[in-house]
C-alpha cells in the first residue's frame, strides 16, 4: 500500500473560533491506483491534499506515505517528500518566474535526480508546449501555465501525483491530453494519482471516487 490515511483531522482559526475542515478522515491508495476526490467548496479537498503533500500539518491523525509518517516530518522532512516522492498540480501553479519554461518542466524532475530529456520533450510535445519553451512564465496565458505545471509535476516521476482542479483552466481537447498523460504515468510507473475534481468527466476516468461532505468522506 502506497498511502494510508487514518482519522485524519484539521481545524483553522476563525473569527468565532475554530472551523473543522477535516472530520476523522481515513483512506487508503495502492501504487498503480487512481482516486477521484469530489466535494462542494470549502469540505476539505484541498485541504486533504495539502496534508498528503507536506504543505500543511494535520492536527490529529496518521498519514503514512511509501513508508514514512508524513506526520511526523520535519520541514525538511516533507520538503524532501516533495522532491522524491510526490508531485502536486498546484491550483496557483507556482511556476519558477526567472525560469524558462523549458527549465520549469525539469526543475523537479533536476532535483529528484529523475530529468530525462526525451520525457521531458515527449510532455512538452503533448502539452502543446514546444513552441513555448524559450518563453518565461509572464510570458503566457493561464491555460498554457497549467500546462507547464503538470509537465513539470509529470516529467519527475513521482510516486504519487496529487492533482487539484488539473484542467480546471483547460479546453476541453487539452483537458483530455492532460489526464491521459497522468494516466500514462501511472501505467508506466506504478505511481498512484489523487486529483480533486468538479469535473464529472474527469472523475469518471479515474479507478476510484470517494466525496467529500463537510469534512467527513462518502
């Protein structure tokens, strides 16, 4: 088992006090394993996400990722997660703003000691991209920074892909280039995905779809 989530909890402070997100929230994900999670706004999605990845801290609970207590970790602990095991499709993007696109798609990858040009050229081909790489971030529309963010999430080859909203600024051809690439990877691979989705097309396509309701999974 790649992923185990066991009564996972978190709160935010707020004006009146506490605001539970997350609710005793337990899962598991097998390497090879695709997750759908779906939700209104503000159940949690994100926030489950986040925890996963190392960019927040659970309150309560255990998440153990390809052997280590995600938990438990340290920043510099879950800062080298990030590097070696997990990749994240960032909503914001989070693009690198001094860098090419060409060196955004394998800064991850550069890291984890995992580039592989021709991967790296195969994505950029698929995305759309090829045409772009000389250019920096500022220099393209929203679409096309999504675009570059999954690359870069995709030419590291990560255990485990977590994916918020991945085609929410896509059309509708690109969005379906995009999920079969993340698919691909997990075939290849035996990576596992969890992506957070509106998208009733987009979570059909996974193995698996588990809904978020006010904190607590259905």
């Amino acid at each position: 088992m790649l992923l185990q989530i066991d009564n996972l909890t978190k709160s935010y402070a707020g004006p009146e006090g506490p605001t539970e997100v997350l609710r005793g929230v337990s899962l598991s994900l097998d390497a090879g394993e695709t997750l759908a999670l779906t939700g209104e706004s503000g159940s949690g999605k994100s926030t489950l996400l986040h925890l996963v990845g190392g960019l927040d801290t659970a309150d309560g609970g255990s998440i153990r990722l390809d052997g280590q207590e995600v938990t438990r970790l340290d920043d510099t602990g879950r800062a080298a997660l990030r590097r070696g095991t997990v990749g994240v499709v960032f909503q914001q993007f989070n693009l690198i703003p001094s860098l090419s696109v060409a060196a955004n798609i394998s800064f991850q990858a550069r890291l984890a000691g995992r580039f592989d040009q021709a991967r790296a050229d195969r994505l950029a081909e698929a995305l759309g991209l090829t045409g772009q790489l000389a250019k920096y971030p500022e220099q393209l529309s929203g679409g096309q920074q999504q675009r570059v963010a999954i690359a870069r999430t995709l030419a590291a080859r990560p255990r485990l892909v977590l994916a918020d909203e991945p085609t929410g600024n896509l059309d509708e051809a690109t969005a379906a280039v995009v999920i079969e690439e993340m698919l691909a990877l997990v075939h290849e691979t035996g990576a596992a995905l969890m992506m957070v989705t509106h998208s009733p097309a987009l979570a059909a396509r996974a193995g698996r779809r588990l809904h978020l309701r006010q904190g607590r999974l259905e």
